[in-house]
C-alpha cells in the first residue's frame, strides 16, 4: 500500500522523547507494501460471484501488493489511491457447501487485481474511510453485485486496519506514551454496520538502529450488526507491534491480532461460551521493484487430522496465562528480515 503512511522527525538527536519524533505525513514517491489478514467469523458471511454461485464464509484470509502513488490533499485529511497489483483469497466454508466455494474465489481475486483502494486519513493518522473503486469483472449492475462488492470492500479492509495508527497530539504529556479509542482493528465485515469502542496505549521507544518501535495493547467491544433491543456484544483484546523508519519517514512494519469473545447476556452466548470473533494481520513495506509471491487462491477444506490453527489457540495477550501460545511474537525481535508467505495449510481445519 504504497504511499501510505510516514513519520515526519523533528530532530536527529535520539535522546529526545520517540513519541515526539513521529509524526504522521506522505511520501513524495510511490510506496509498495504486503499486507494479509486471517479472519476467524463468529456467524458466517456471503461470498457470491456476479451470477449463479455462492457459498457462506467462516473464515477468510486476504492477501495483497499495493501500490499507492495518487496523494489529493483534503479538509485535514489526505486520500491515498492504491493499486492493487496483485491479491489471493482464501476461504473455509461448511460442509454442505464444500467446493461451491473455489470459484467465487477466483471471480473475486479477478475482481480485486487491478482495482484500486482509496484510503483516507486524518492528519493524526487515523483511517477515516476506505472505498473499492473499479472491481468489476462484468458490465452489468444489480443489487446482488453491489453487496458482493461491498462485502469484498469490509474484507480487504481487514488487512488495512493495521494503518489505523493515531500519533500522539502536539505537547503530549504522557512521555513516550498515548492513547487511542477507536481502531478499524476493532471493526467487523458486517454490511449492517459495526459499532464499539477501544481504549489503546502505544508506548515508542528507540531501536539501535535509529527507527522506533511502537508497542500496542488495548481493551474493547465490537457489536456488529443494526442496533436492536437485543444485541451481541463482543469484548476483548488486541496487540500490536510496529516499526517506524525515522530517517526514511516510512511505517516499516506492523502486526496485529485481535479476539474478541461475546459477553454472557449476548444471544450467541446463552447457554454456552459463544463462537469467538478473531483476527490478525500484517504490514510490511516493500523495496522499489521488489517481487512478491501472494499465493494461490483457494478454498481450504476441513481437516481433523491437523493440530489446532494459532486462531484456535489464540488467548489474549497481556491477560494470558504465562504458558501460553501468543498469536504473534514482537515484530522488533522475532519478525524475519524477508517477507515470507505463510503456508496455507495451517488454514485448514
């Protein structure tokens, strides 16, 4: 996702605060970046191709190379076109309906390529909309098109929430230290529209190299769907780690993982623990003409002989248990220097 996202510095010193030496700008080139996201879904979401086929999704992930080089400066915000150079899809669905799936896959993978997604953000960083502009694969607008291009808009915003990085205000108090409370990590791939709320603390510190780290951890709701008398109501954590190039001005990297659980009054939850609604993904800025295989895409099919997936064995993060398997380790120290596309068979299940 190319011109993205950067860090104006104010000074070269590293002995001043890193809070204060991030700030949020543009670019003046183009900027590629890889960005993914596994989807785990509490209730299941249709995926339609322009005529005949659909199957019903229950978990998806999204992976893309973005190419970002329109900038249109407006009313304190900037718009970011992106073109999607290239993208895979992935997808389980239920029994019933296995091998449905596959081709409305690859209608939408025909969909995504080549298509563009413009991205606005606030000057302190703050994704304030994401629109999908020419996916289409066939002349001809109906109804049932609009929501599956509406649809594959929430799903790609999925692997763009990571952007959603609020730098602290001018004459920040709080040190190396800020808070945010509202994330598009926290949103939901729900054409009914998702409402909640976070309540975030980044802390910066200074790497040895000169960039500086970003570290996120965070409490929220998420409660997807029209607002009713009886609404299920999602509450958990989510977990960041990102890297700022200082010099370069440029969001290296960034990984995320979220999971939510509905609260006891919701109606997924009466009687038993409810379906969890989880989710991660991952940033990583690309070199100039840096070549990037984003897989194949696929339908998963079900699999009892494989160990659990890290979304099944995902436990919240700062609130775990000392022995258990976190969904990602710090991008500072355990992220690997070169891109590697995960496997999808740790997909299956």
């Amino acid at each position: 996702m190319t011109t993205l996202l950067a860090l104006l510095v104010g000074g070269s010193a590293l002995s001043a605060s890193p809070a204060d030496a991030v700030r949020w700008g543009l670019a003046p080139d183009a900027t590629r970046w890889y960005v993914e996201s596994d989807v785990v879904l509490p209730q299941h979401l249709w995926f339609e191709a322009d005529f005949n086929k659909q199957a019903r999704v229950r978990t998806f992930q999204v992976r893309m190379v973005l190419d970002c080089s329109g900038v249109t400066p407006r009313a304190k915000a900037t718009r970011l076109d992106c073109h999607i150079e290239d993208a895979a899809l992935g997808g389980v669905t239920f029994t019933r309906e296995r091998g449905k799936l596959q081709p409305v896959l690859e209608e939408l993978d025909d969909k995504l390529t080549g298509a563009t997604l413009q991205v606005v953000l606030t000057e302190r960083g703050h994704v304030r909309a994401i629109r999908l502009k020419n996916a289409f694969v066939h002349d001809q607008r109906n109804r049932r098109i609009n929501r599956m291009n509406e649809i594959l808009r929430l799903v790609t915003a999925r692997a763009l929430a990571g952007f959603d990085l609020v730098m602290p205000r001018e004459g920040n108090r709080s040190g190396d230290s800020w808070v945010q409370h509202t994330d598009l990590i926290f949103g939901a791939p729900s054409l009914s529209g998702v409402r909640g709320s976070v309540d975030e603390v980044h802390h910066a510190e200074w790497l040895d190299d000169g960039r500086v780290a970003i570290r996120t951890e965070g409490r929220g709701t998420s409660v997807p769907g029209p607002m009713s008398t009886v609404e299920n109501i999602y509450l958990g954590n989510v977990e960041a780690d990102a890297v700022f190039d200082t010099q370069r001005g440029l969001l290296v990297e960034r990984a995320w993982s979220m999971a939510v659980s509905p609260t006891p009054s919701s109606p997924l939850a009466q009687g038993w623990q409810g379906i969890p609604y989880a989710q991660r993904g991952r940033i990583e800025l690309l070199d100039a003409g840096e070549a990037v295989d984003v897989g194949e895409t696929r339908e998963w099919t079900p699999s009892t002989e494989l160990p659990p997936t890290t979304l099944q064995r995902m436990t919240p993060f700062a609130w775990a248990d000392p022995g258990a398997v976190p969904l990602w380790g710090s991008v500072v120290t355990d992220m690997p220097e070169s891109l590697e596309i995960p496997e999808l068979d740790r997909f299956e299940w």
